[in-house]
C-alpha cells in the first residue's frame, strides 16, 4: 500500500469520524467495514404499544437514474457522457462495457487515467427532506467506494471494500436527507492508483417524492401572461433586442446542446428580472414513446447540463411535442422538477392561436421557439397581451 493511499484514505475516514488509518491494511478493511456498517443510519426506536396509528408509508422504490446502466447515451447528451451519470475523467475513463455485467447487458467500467484520479461518477438524487434512504451497488475491483453527500444531515461514512477479489461485491450505505434538502449527491469511485473497477445494479431505495403537477396555465388573478419560448437552436440578435429594450421576462427551455452552443446569449436574454431557464428534455424526443426509466434520463440529464451551465436547477418541464403521460410526471418528480407545463396559447413561426375562446386571459402560458421569426413573433404577442390588458410576467415564482 503507498504511502499516498494510507495517508489519502486515512485523512478521507477522520473526516467522516472512522478513524486513523491502521498500519496494516487487513485491519483497515476489517475495522473499517464495521465502522461503515454502525455509522450507515441512525437507529430507529421501535414504537410503544400507546403511540399513535400509524399511517401507511410511502411505496420503496429505486430512485437512481439508469441504475443498470443499460440505457445508451443520445447523440445530444454531453460530451461522451454516461446517461444519468456525470464521471470527473469523461469518456477518457468511464465508459459502459457489455463484459461480463453483474446483471443485464452492460454495467459501468471506470479505468482512472491517472495518479490523480478516482474514477468518481456522481448523479444527483431527489429526496424528501428528512428520509432515510438506503444506496447499494454492486461493484468489481479494488478500494471501491459507494457514498451520498452534499444533503445529509449528517456525514455518513461511504460503503467500500478493500477488493473483490475478481468478482461482484455489494455495497451497502444508508443516509437521512437533512430539513430541508431536496437533493443527495450519490457518487461512486475507487482509490488512487489502484487500478480500474466496475459498477452496477445501483440502487437508492427510498419513497418516491409526489408526482409533477401537470399545467398549461398558471391560476392567477393577476393581470400577467407567460412568454416561453423552446428549443435554441436560432439565435437571433433581433430577438434579443426586442427582449432587452422592452426588460420582458423570458422563461427559456433550451435543449442542452443548443444551450452549451451560445451560453451567453441565453444569459443575456433571461437577465430580466422574473426569467429563468427551465428544463426540455435532452434530444427533444416523444417521451411517452419511452420507458419510464428512459423518460427519466432524458429529464435529469438535461437538468444537470443546464445547472451547470447556468448554476441554477430547473423546476419546471416542458415536453416536447406537448407529449407526457403519468411516467412522465413521475419521471419529472425524480429529476426535481415540480410542474409538467405545455401552453394555451401558440405564437410561433408568425402564428397567433389561443386555444381557448377570446383573447389571452390572466395566466395564460404563451409558447414560442428560437427561430429566425422570434422577434416579430414577441412583437405579435406583445401586443395581444396589451389588447387583453395583461403584462408579460415570470413564470417560476408563480409556480412555487
């Protein structure tokens, strides 16, 4: 064992309150593993014979996203990436192997490329502030680690093993959601200069949070309009004129691609107070023509490239095609989103149709794209929201 890995691994256990590295590495992994095992979840008192009824809890189910690794990455996924998944070395270190899986077609195979590296891939898991939930994988290699952070409520010492001596080994790991956190980050990855190891069958079995709220409007007595407009492929610097000089609050739904592309022309075009940039799924695919395994990479994925590229999650999804089902609005739910939002009202491409009788109506979500139209496209609708009386608005703070 190097120097480097006992005093890396003996730093990284004080921290979590395990201790300091033995010198011998047998009794590491011996002491360790129960350490993990006592330190995974706090106890639960059973309840006396005089508490009150209990109430029927919340079905268990995996929350992961493609937790068999055996959904293939979309043409318009991030750089290499591993759908559901965001690994620190990229397609450089972590790719999806059909040797020999623990289960299914193919798992995940990291091999770090460097003295630098763990290998780490990480996804971000929705949580109910307050749960308990318990995270396993199976894993293949040496020093595997398996741990969720960044939501707790406490540091929770991670699952590991010292080797599983070629083949498949489970870890095991439970941590509570802190008051108030809606996200873990739950990461895998092995050891400094030890070598590459495999990953599959994760889970985080837990209560699945509400499903999203399906909407094509916004109930408000306000006299306000909602302009959104998709996609982001065209970006014209007619529209954003038009967005700039009249300070008009634009919820963005950009595919992540087209978003990475000219992230600063979306900066520019949400800086009015109100707007923001929400999420459209990754390949702009028929959702329910997908498994809800499936529908819920595509969201999450977008989620996560849209966090990183304007350091804000999205709470709100808009199918493409308008095209959902009761997958999608649990898929939704899992990836943080809170509403499933179509439209009502229709100006794009040099269209004016609203879709309910008379003229645009408080509340009223009005679609449009990022095309070469877009500015007269705001410009025709600008000026029915001012027949009908009403201002433009943002969204996000009337969907909390």
């Amino acid at each position: 064992m190097s120097t480097r890995l006992s005093t890396c691994l003996s730093t990284g256990l004080s921290a979590l309150g395990v201790g300091r590295l033995p010198a011998r590495l047998p009794a590491l992994a011996a002491s360790a593993g129960l350490l993990v095992a006592g330190l995974a979840g706090p106890a639960v008192a059973a309840p006396s014979a005089a508490a009150a009824p209990t109430v029927a809890a919340a079905a268990t189910v995996n929350l992961a996203t493609n937790p068999g690794f055996e959904i293939p990455a979309s043409s318009l996924a991030d750089w290499g990436s591993v759908p559901g998944w965001r690994c620190s070395g990229g397609p450089a270190e972590a790719a999806l192997t059909t040797a020999a899986p623990h289960s299914g077609t193919s798992a995940l195979a990291v091999t770090p490329a460097g003295d630098e590296s763990t290998g780490e891939c990480v996804q971000t898991v929705s949580v109910q502030p307050g749960t308990t939930y318990t995270a396993s994988a199976w894993v293949r290699g040496k020093f595997v680690f398996l741990g969720a952070t960044g939501g707790t409520d406490r540091p929770t010492a991670p699952a590991w093993t010292e080797s599983t001596n070629g083949g498949w080994q489970k870890l095991t790991t439970r941590f509570t959601a802190a008051p108030g956190a809606t996200t873990v980050k739950l990461s895998v990855h092995g050891w400094y200069q030890q070598g590459p190891f495999a990953v599959d069958d994760v889970r985080v079995d837990g209560p699945a949070p509400a499903p999203a709220t399906a909407a094509a409007s916004v109930p408000t007595s306000d006299k306000v309009v909602f302009f959104t407009v998709d996609d982001g492929w065209q970006t014209t610097p007619e529209a954003e004129q038009v967005i700039t000089s009249n300070k008009l609050p634009i919820t963005a739904f950009p595919l992540p691609m087209a978003a990475a592309n000219n992230p600063d022309y979306f900066r520019r075009v949400t800086a009015a107070p109100g707007s923001s940039i929400q999420d459209h799924s990754v390949s702009h695919t028929d959702l329910t023509t997908l498994s809800p395994a499936e529908q819920q990479v595509e969201i999450c994925d977008a989620r996560d490239s849209l966090t990183r590229l304007f350091g804000t999650a999205p709470t709100v999804f808009r199918p493409p095609y308008f095209a959902w089902n009761a997958d999608t609005l649990q898929a939704a739910a899992n990836c943080g989103m809170r509403t499933v939002l179509t439209a009502d009202a229709d100006f794009s491409w040099g269209a004016s149709n609203i879709w309910h009788e008379g003229t645009l109506s408080p509340g009223d979500v009005v679609l449009m794209h990022w095309t070469d139209t877009l500015a007269d496209d705001l410009r025709r609708a600008l000026a029915a929201a001012e027949v009908a009386g009403l201002k433009p608005a943002g969204l996000a703070s009337y969907l909390r």
